[in-house]
C-alpha cells in the first residue's frame, strides 16, 4: 500500500528486455535505503526491487504489467515518481493506493493558470472506471483531487511544489499516464455497471 505522496525521482539507466519480462535499472537518492525484495511505486506501479549495487537497483516488470501501464513508453533517461510502500503508523497524508494501475489515460489538456497547473486526462470509459468531482484519483503514482469530472475525463490542478517535485513537468498533450481509481470509486463503479 502506497499513499501518492512522492518521495522522489529517479533515472531510468538501463531497460533490458529478457523473454516477456522488463527489467528497469533506476538510479535515486533513496537507493542506499532499500532491499531486496522490497515493494516500490514507479510512477504508481507496485515493482519489487531485485537488485542493488551503488546508488542503482533493478526491478522487474511482467508482461501483464507491461500491457496495463504506460510501462512500454519508458526510456533510457526518464524520470520516475518514486514512492516506498507505507509503514503502518505513519500519516496517511495522500489516499489509499495500492500500486496496481487500473489503465492508462491520455493528457488532453496542459496550461499554466495564474502560478499553478491545470491538466486534463482522458481515459476509456469501457473498463467502467469513473471519478468523482472532489474524489481522489493516483496519475502517475501522485495522489490528487479531481476537477471537472466527467464520463471518461477529469482535470487535476497541479501547485508548484508537486509540478517541481514529481514528472508532472514533463507531461504534455499526448503524454500517456498510468491511472489508479479510487477505491471507493472502484467499487461504487462495479456497483453501478452491476445493475
């Protein structure tokens, strides 16, 4: 379990293709800090480090996660939203993420607004995922309160401290994004497309 709040970025050195698996060798200030087996969110993917040396360690990606994420579009020199797993007892300063990408969205909409961002982000309504106006939605990993919801599109503003912090600074119209759904919303959707 994750919270959205990012700790840091990390830079992607290596992507090395072995069968249908991915690895991805990142370098990051919080390397030193981790283990072997250890759950960490890439850009809201849940991946488990598998090896670590110097300031670098490797996880690896399955093909499944590969075709759900925008995993695929990854390259050499990326920066990644880097975020370790919650420790039970600390606050939960974001929303409950669980690293487990639901699909991938589209940003549509990318303007500067008086100091501040505004992104919009479109997505595939046949997967019957949904927003909620004032809900909390997980873009890239960064836990966020959606604006403007709509059937298969939302916006998010952005303040300047998470634009500096996180790759917010690098997506643009086009930019494809991982996207984690409420889990309230995620259930209250089942619900609805039950009926």
């Amino acid at each position: 379990m994750f919270t959205g709040i990012i700790e840091t970025l990390g830079v992607i050195q290596e992507i090395k293709k072995e069968n249908s698996n991915v690895h991805i060798t990142m370098n990051s200030s919080i390397t030193s800090e981790l283990q072997i087996d250890q759950s960490v969110a890439h850009n809201g993917i849940c991946l488990t480090v598998v090896a670590i040396k110097d300031t670098f360690y490797t996880v690896t990606a399955i093909d499944e996660t590969i075709k759900k994420t925008n995993l695929a579009d990854w390259k050499v020199g990326d920066s990644v939203n880097l975020e370790r797993a919650m420790k039970l007892g600390d606050r939960l300063d974001g929303h409950i993420v669980q690293g487990h990408v639901d699909q991938i969205g589209t940003c549509i909409i990318a303007e500067q607004t008086n100091g501040s961002w505004l992104y919009t982000f479109e997505y595939d309504e046949k997967l019957n995922n949904i927003t909620i106006e004032k809900g909390s939605i997980t873009v890239n990993g960064v836990s966020l309160t959606v604006v403007n919801s709509k059937k298969n599109q939302f916006s998010v503003a952005i303040i300047p401290y998470t634009h500096g912090h996180t790759n917010f600074k690098t997506i643009e119209v086009g930019t494809k994004i991982n996207l984690e759904f409420d889990v309230i919303g995620k259930y209250v959707s089942r619900l609805y497309a039950n009926k």
